[in-house]
C-alpha cells in the first residue's frame, strides 16, 4: 500500500485514477490508504488540478480552439450545443468565453470578406443564375458555402437588382454602374456615392414609367 503524507497527495493519485468520483467516494478511498482527509481537503486538490490542467492546455489546443473549431464547421451554433458538445472531450467553457471567441471569430470572418468576395456579391451571383430564387432557397444554398445572410439582406439586394435591370431594360444606365471602391480615400465616401447614384437610377426609373 502506497504511503501519502498528505491528504492532497492521496486526492491526486485517487483523482488521477477516477477523475470524475465523487467526494464521498473519494474520502473513503483515502481512509483506505490510511489518510484522514475532510471534504474541503478533497475540493481543493481538484480545484488545483484543473486549474493545472488549464494551464498545460496551452501547449495544445486550448478552449478558444475548440470553439473556433466548432465555429467554423456550424456558425450559428448556440452556446448550449457547444457546451454540450464540448462536454464529451471533457472541456467545459462558459457563455462569456463562447461569446467572446464568437464575436472575435465573427470579426474576422467580416474583415476578410473585404478582400474577396462579400455577401452582397454572393446575392447578386445566385440572383443572376435564378431571378425568381426565394430567400430561403438562398440562404440554404449559401450556408453549403459557410454564408449566413438574413432576410433584409437578400431583399435589399434583390430589390436593388430589380431596379438594375429595369433601368438597363429603358436603356437608361449601362451594365456597369457601380463606382470601384479602390478610387475612394474611405468606405464611407464610396458609400455616398452609392448612394447618389441609387438616387439618380431610381429617378430615371421613375421618369421612363411616367413617360
């Protein structure tokens, strides 16, 4: 029989062996080893191995990873299902570190469509190969692509396609219309002008069906 000169050295090894036993169970396997220990001797040898655990997460993969993890393969993945699904790795997190990675994790994802290919653009593509797709045929297609939109998005952008193309059918406006973003010192000032060209397309719009 192994001799422990504490009762934190009994709970490590008891621990070690049956990590999820009870304090009870664990009590009583120690008074086997020879050891008096107290219910509070027994929680605080666990509460300082798992913040040890916690610590040697890092030269692994840590919580942030997992909830990336879980992120990147369902992004609109709740918190109780990534609790839950984390659970059975044995990683507990909590909603606040869940949300913080998720808002991170949705930053990121909103900084990079900068540079490729955005949400809007996606509308416009699957608008121009069906004219008549619904929203939710949308939004089903372009989640098999890892893209979330929402209703007002998709009808924004089906309302200003429409718009579009009954301007061009008056042969009121070419094709290319848009302003390249590149030629603006900010976004805010390409967003204006956007905005001054909607404004003059649905103008001449209106003046071709009064006409």
């Amino acid at each position: 029989m192994a001799k422990f000169k504490t009762a934190a050295e009994a709970f490590r090894t008891i621990l070690t062996k049956s990590p999820n036993i009870t304090a009870k169970e664990a009590i009583a396997e120690a008074k086997k080893l020879g050891v008096k220990a107290t219910f509070q001797n027994f929680y605080d040898t666990k509460g300082r191995m798992k913040t040890t655990k916690s610590g040697t997460q890092k030269k692994g993969k840590t919580k942030a990873d997992w909830i990336r993890t879980l992120l990147q393969k369902n992004p609109n993945i709740t918190f109780e299902k990534a609790k839950n699904a984390l659970v059975k790795n044995g990683i507990s997190i909590t909603a606040s570190q869940f949300y913080d990675i998720r808002r991170k994790s949705t930053s990121v994802m909103k900084a990079s469509q900068k540079k490729g290919k955005n949400k809007a653009d996606w509308i416009r593509t699957l608008l121009q190969k069906d004219p008549d797709i619904t929203f939710e045929e949308a939004k089903a297609a372009l989640v098999k692509k890892g893209i979330t939109i929402t209703g007002s998005q998709f009808y924004d952008i089906r309302r200003k396609s429409n718009t579009l193309v009954m301007a061009q059918k008056h042969g009121i406006i070419q094709e290319d219309y848009d302003v390249p973003r590149a030629e603006w010192e900010s976004r805010a000032e390409w967003e204006v002008e956007q905005l001054r060209q909607q404004i003059q397309r649905l103008q001449a719009v209106i003046a071709a069906l009064l006409a």
